[in-house]
C-alpha cells in the first residue's frame, strides 16, 4: 500500500510547484491600462492632439462645400465661404465629435466626417488636397471675395487704402485687373477703379445675408460687381473680420 501512495503523493506535489501559464497569470495593472489607452485611440475619428501640440489642418469636401478644418486640443475651427467657427468637442461614442448646440456640427470618423451648419446637413465630407478659395485667398492676404454663377464669376479685392482688384468673369474667358481701387463713398460701401484700358469697374457691398443659389452657401454680405455697363451679382465676405 505505501508503495501506491508514494508515487501519487509526490505527483500532487510536484504539479503543485509548477509555475502557472501566461494565460492563467493576470496582466500587470499597467498593461491593462495601456491597452485601454490604445482601444480608445484607435477609435475613428479626427487624431487626437496633445495639449502642447501644435495645430493641425485639415481639407474636406463636404458636397459642393470646401471646408478647411483647424484642430487643437479639445476644439476645432471650421473654415468655410469666408466664415469661421470654433466647436468644442462633445462626447461622442465613436470618433471625434464637436458641436456648439447651435445647430453646428462636425463628427469625424476616420477619413470621412459629417457637416451639419445651421441645421442643415451637407452630408458626408471626404479628406481632400484642396483647401477652401476662400482660405486660399485669405493666405494671398485678399481682404474681400464674392462669387455669383450664371454666368459664374468672381471678385478679389486686397487689403490696403488703395488695393487691387482682380476678377474672372464670364465662367473665366474675361479677366479685369484694377491696380488700385478707392472706397466708395456715401451710403454704399464698396470700391470704384479703372483698368488699364479704361474700363470702369464698381464693386458694391451690402451687409445683408446672402445665399447663393448655385451651391446653397451662406455668406455674411450681398455683392454686386459692375464692369463698363454690365452687372453680375453674387454673395461675399471680408476675410479679416
């Protein structure tokens, strides 16, 4: 009988001194939580930015609409049609959320996102290389722009006492150039100047809302450019204010 119960006896012991598998041994506290860290992380959306980091920019087209998008830390600036809007970021439970409750809206997921502005949906933005005319021309220092369709056309006035205008005209067979235009005076706001070939150019402002029929943008400012005898209408913005 003890020559049975040695044998078994040193068994149980010695599965007793066996070290437990990786499996069976619990993950150290750290770990866990680099793991959560990284989960949450890896949710789509616009990268997270450090609270020392640098801004970071972003292009979308959103429909017929091109939005520049300026991330820093836990809010986003939203570039568009000469406006510019700050949204903080809300909770969301997948990708990166921000709305003003306004009815202004931005979730990112991934490369895509979705545009909600005064409560209307643009539908789903695509990342894309192009930055929004309207960015484009603020980095050439433009201090106004309009657009108007039919036929499409458009007006860039620079910054200064005396500045330049320039316009493409006509779906862009016509092109004037002003080198220097002066403020129009009166209860009209706006600017008045010559080409070089004698052409009189007058570009009038209103500061009445605007909606162009064309893409369905709003804008802060009515404008109507008025070259020689014909006139073109359209919506603008200043891009300095």
């Amino acid at each position: 009988m003890k020559s049975i119960l040695l044998p078994l006896s040193l068994a149980v012991a010695l599965s007793a001194c066996k070290p437990a598998s990786e499996a069976d041994t619990p993950a150290p506290a750290s770990s866990v939580e680099s793991r959560a860290v990284a989960a949450s992380n890896s949710a789509p959306g616009m990268p997270p930015v450090a609270p020392n980091a640098e801004t970071q920019n972003f292009h979308y087209q959103c429909g017929d609409l091109l939005v520049s998008a300026r991330a820093h830390r836990d809010e986003v600036h939203l570039s568009f049609s000469g406006r510019d809007i700050a949204l903080p970021q809300v909770p969301s439970a997948s990708g990166t959320r921000y709305g003003d409750g306004g009815g202004n809206e931005f979730w990112s997921r991934g490369e895509e996102a979705m545009l909600t502005l005064d409560d209307k949906e643009h539908g789903v933005c695509t990342r894309s290389e192009r930055a929004s005319p309207w960015v484009e021309a603020q980095s050439r220092n433009i201090g106004f722009r309009a657009v108007g369709g039919e036929p499409g056309w458009y007006v860039e006035v620079g910054r200064g006492e005396a500045p330049m205008l320039h316009a493409q005209l006509d779906y862009g067979e016509r092109k004037i150039d002003v080198p220097s235009v002066q403020p129009l005076k009166g209860a009209i706001s706006g600017f008045r100047g010559m080409t070089t070939d004698g052409a009189t150019v007058e570009l009038r402002i209103a500061r009445t809302a605007c909606n162009d029929g064309m893409s369905g943008e709003a804008f802060e400012a009515s404008a109507e450019l008025v070259v020689a005898e014909r006139s073109y209408t359209g919506c603008g913005a200043y891009l300095f204010e």
